[in-house]
C-alpha cells in the first residue's frame, strides 16, 4: 500500500515468466536455469583444459531439451573431445560438426551440430536457443497473470494496480507487438474488466498502461532498457 494524498493505493509487483510448456514438457524458464547450469560445467571445465579458450562455440540443439544435471560433465567432456578431434578444421570461419550416431549417445540424444570457430578472445559457449520466437501472445499474458485477476481488491484502497515486470531472458521478456495487439486480447480484456485492478502496468521492451475506463495505452518513449 502506498499513500497518494489523501487515498491509499494498492500495488501487487510481479515479475513476468513465460510459463507456458516448450517443446521438452518444461516451461521455458526452466530450461533456462538448465542452461545456465551446464554453462557453469562448461566453464569450469575450461578452467582445466586451456585448448577450449579463444573458440567461440553455439551447441545446436534438437529441441529445448537439455541433458540432467547430473550428466552435464559427461555431456561436456563428450562435446570437448569431439572440438579437440576436430581442431585441424577449426579457423576463423564457422565449422559445423554434425552430430551423428558415431558421436557418443549423449550427444547424439540431444544435439544436432557443434559450430566453433577461432576468435581473438574468451568468450562464453552458447546455444541455439539463446532466441525463439518473438512476440508476447494473450495465452502467454493469461498463463502468466491470469490467476493474479482472480484476486480480491483491497478494500481500504481507493484504486489498485498491477505493475509486470519483465527481464532480460527470454522467457521473462514482455515483447507485445502493439498496442491494435493489446487492443485484439478480447479474453485477456474480458478478464481485465471483471479483475480487481484499476490499472495495469507491463513493462517490456515497450510499456502500456490498461485502465478499466479507457482500456490500453502506450507509455510514449519508455523502454525497460
């Protein structure tokens, strides 16, 4: 709660996931924090083995379906031996390693190619998943705050708002396409209406504002980074 003159306004901060199930049955942000665990085996393999620093590597996946944590140095060891093997081919154009089923299964489950190429620097390995598809769509909004408009208002507040917040990451990024878009959610502005807030913030790569008297605008010139 907070205090505007005279009248109290209630604020829910949240932050926005898209929790809708990928390809591998987990919502993308789950897959994320995979990722972002195999990297960490990744670099401190690295430490050790000095032939795997000035590449720049993007491990192409089959889908986002990564290998347990508990077979991430396996995975890592298996993906390294095969850079080293080929390292004669590795310059500073892209070189593609198809993965096959003469590669170790680990690999073979959940790879489709290994791209390296030589740089001038250190340089984090990536993955093909780094992006996907853009654009923020109602089902995603509505699995991510829909729950949040079956609240009750606070009653001792003269309005209440709903600030969404997205990140960085892909599965927190608010990439609503525009406004007409916004203005087309006919469930998502169904639920609005009948929802606790007065006022709704989303605060992507563009920010707009909903009212429940007159329904979404654009914040002119405001980005979240």
């Amino acid at each position: 709660m907070i205090e505007r003159g005279q009248e109290l306004i209630g604020v829910e901060v949240t932050e926005y996931h898209d929790l809708l199930p990928t390809a591998s049955g987990h919502p993308r942000r789950v897959v994320e924090a995979t990722w972002d665990a195999l990297r960490e085996v990744v670099t401190q393999y690295r430490e050790s083995h000095m032939g795997l620093d000035r590449l720049s590597v993007i491990l192409d996946f089959h889908s986002l379906k990564l290998p347990p944590s508990k077979k991430h140095l396996t995975f890592v060891r298996a993906a390294a031996a095969v850079i080293s093997m080929n390292g004669k081919h590795i310059s500073e154009n892209d070189f593609a390693i198809a993965i096959t089923t003469e590669h170790q299964a680990i690999l073979y489950e959940y790879l489709r190619c290994i791209t390296v190429r030589r740089i001038g620097c250190y340089m984090e390995w990536d993955w093909n998943h780094m992006f996907a598809r853009i654009g923020t769509e109602e089902r995603d909004l509505l699995a991510s705050i829909g729950p949040k408009l079956t609240y009750q208002a606070l009653p001792q507040a003269a309005v209440n708002w709903l600030i969404v917040a997205g990140g960085w990451r892909h599965s927190e990024l608010i990439a609503v396409r525009s406004l007409e878009h916004l203005n087309n959610f006919a469930r998502l502005n169904r639920m609005l209406q009948a929802g606790p807030f007065d006022e709704i913030a989303l605060l992507g790569n563009r920010w707009f504002i909903w009212a429940r008297r007159s329904g979404w605008s654009k914040l002119a010139d405001k980005r979240s980074c």
